[in-house]
C-alpha cells in the first residue's frame, strides 16, 4: 500500500527542524511546520487510519459500501482541514491519490467504480470535497 501522506509531511517538517537547530537552515525558510502543523496532520492521520480499517471491512464488490467509505473519508478530510486550511494542490492530489490506493490494494477497480456514475478516475473523491 502506498505510505501516507502525513508520514511524508512529518518527515518534512523532522528535516526543517534538525536543519534548523543545526544552524543549515534559516528559521524563515522553514516552511514545512506552516504548511503542515501537528494538530491537522494528526487530525488527517486518524482520518486516514480509520478509512484503511473502513476499506478493510467493506466487500470490494460493494458500490454503495465503497462510496460511504469514500465519502466518509473525504469529510473527514473536510473537517480535518477546516480549522487550518492546509489542504492545498500537492496536498489535495496526495490525498487523493492515498484514497485511491487503499482502495485498489483493497482489491477495488477504481476505473469501473468511478465509470459506473459517469466520473473519471481522478473525480473519485471530488463529489464531498471541500479542499
């Protein structure tokens, strides 16, 4: 399964602090810990486990199962992201791609789920989201 966005963006914000404190950086171009603050990626790291544990449980077979996990995890995302509006372009396309990925691991067509209601594979996530 592809790794979580949010283990990216800690490990992001892990390198600009170690920079920082070891004096290779410069405290202004630390950009990460503003793009990434703990509260919201711990918030979208819990939305994210629990849409894993969700797709998990769901018959891959099952549309309409499958689109409640979707939808679940989209305004999850939408909450998660609301106090701090971190969710931009890159972070809206990994997020994205993540959903997509726990599905097909899953063993989810994505391509045939999302052209049963007339979307492109890229639209999966697009009906509920905010971000």
């Amino acid at each position: 399964m592809m790794q979580r966005p949010t283990v990216r963006w800690r490990d992001q914000v892990a390198a600009q602090e170690a920079a920082v404190t070891g004096g290779t950086l410069a405290p202004d171009k630390a950009y990460a810990i503003h793009l990434w603050p703990p509260a919201f990626t711990v918030a979208v790291d819990t939305v994210l486990a629990d849409y894993e544990r969700d797709v998990a449980a769901v018959d891959p077979t099952s549309d309409e199962a499958i689109w409640a996990a979707v939808e679940t995890v989209v305004k999850g995302l939408n909450a998660a992201d609301e106090p701090h509006g971190a969710i931009e372009t890159g972070e809206r396309e990994e997020l994205a791609e993540y959903v997509d990925a726990v599905l097909t691991a899953a063993g989810v067509d994505v391509s045939a789920l999302t052209a049963r209601r007339q979307l492109g594979r890229a639209e999966l996530t697009d009906t509920w989201r905010d971000w």
